[in-house]
C-alpha cells in the first residue's frame, strides 16, 4: 500500500526525533532520510509539506493544511503530536 507524503513524512521526522533524542529536525535531514528510504516524493514536495501545507505557524498558500510540525526558527522543525 502507498502512503501519502505527509504519511512518510511524518514516519520520518519521528524516526529522526527518535534517533537524536531532541524534538527537533530540519528539511534537510527529513529529505536525506526518505531518500535513503527509497521514497517516491520528490524533494521540493517534501520541503512543501515540512515548510507550508503542515506547518501549523506557516502562512496559508494551500487549500488543505495540517498541524504536524512547529517552525522554531533556524530552519529547525519540531513534531507537534508524538
């Protein structure tokens, strides 16, 4: 079964979170870790979904959004719902 990018995504950053030990993940790290994952998703859709369409303080471009992930500044991210 295929999952969303938002799906993959959101396996990821926990698995990075997880590994570090710290709430706190950037896009590059997401990117690299689904690529050595074989992921489907390009790297711009990645970087969207991170940055805009599931940030909860980015600005509204999309029709369909979710609250996944914080902005803290720094280009750093973290999980809102572990």
């Amino acid at each position: 079964m295929t999952s969303t990018c938002r799906e993959e995504l959101l396996q990821a950053t926990r698995s990075i979170i997880k590994a570090k030990g710290i709430n706190r993940f950037t896009p590059k790290e997401a990117i690299e870790f689904m690529q050595r994952n074989n992921t489907i998703y390009a790297e711009s859709t990645i970087r969207t979904h991170i940055t805009s369409r599931c940030c909860s303080n980015a600005k509204d471009h999309h029709a369909v959004t979710y609250n996944d992930y914080e902005a803290l500044g720094n280009g750093e991210y973290k999980v809102i719902n572990l």
